[in-house]
C-alpha cells in the first residue's frame, strides 16, 4: 500500500483529539509537579512552599490521582504509537 493511502487511514479528528489531550494532561502534570516542586501559583496566596517532607506526604496523598495522570499519559502514546506505526507500516 502506498505510504499516501495510509495517511488516509488516520482521522484529522482523532489525531487533534489525541494531541489536544496530551496538551491538557501536560497541563495537568505541569500542575502538579508546581505544586510539589513548591513553586507558588500566582494566582493563589503566596508562601506555600513548604519542607521535603510536606511535598513527600503530598504525593502520598495524592497518588492516585498521579496513577491516573500516568494512565492517561500511556494511552495517548499508545494511541499516537499506532498512528505513526500506521503511516511508517
């Protein structure tokens, strides 16, 4: 099969569906790595940076929403690992 018709076997749709996920889910990582990392948000009140260990239990309590990020972030490659493996086929 020409490498042009395979193109044509990825949607438009899909592929921006996938990329503007993984542009939100990077928001979302780059969220909480802020948070951790104890840069303040401007947005929020300042001086909640915080010891090592704080950030620790922060993760701790927040695991499983970082198992959820983590998810997320395997399906889009999985999914963005079978459009280039379409095209590359």
């Amino acid at each position: 099969m020409p490498k042009g018709n395979r193109l044509t076997m990825i949607s438009l749709h899909h592929l921006l569906a996938t990329l503007s996920s993984c542009v939100l889910v990077c928001s979302g990582v780059d969220k909480y790595v802020s948070r951790v990392a104890g840069i303040v948000d401007p947005s929020g009140p300042a001086g909640k940076a915080g010891s090592v260990l704080a950030r620790v239990q922060w993760v701790a309590w927040k695991e499983v929403e970082v198992a959820d990020i983590i998810e997320d972030l395997q399906r889009h490659k999985l999914s963005l690992n079978l459009m280039l493996s379409i095209t590359q086929w």
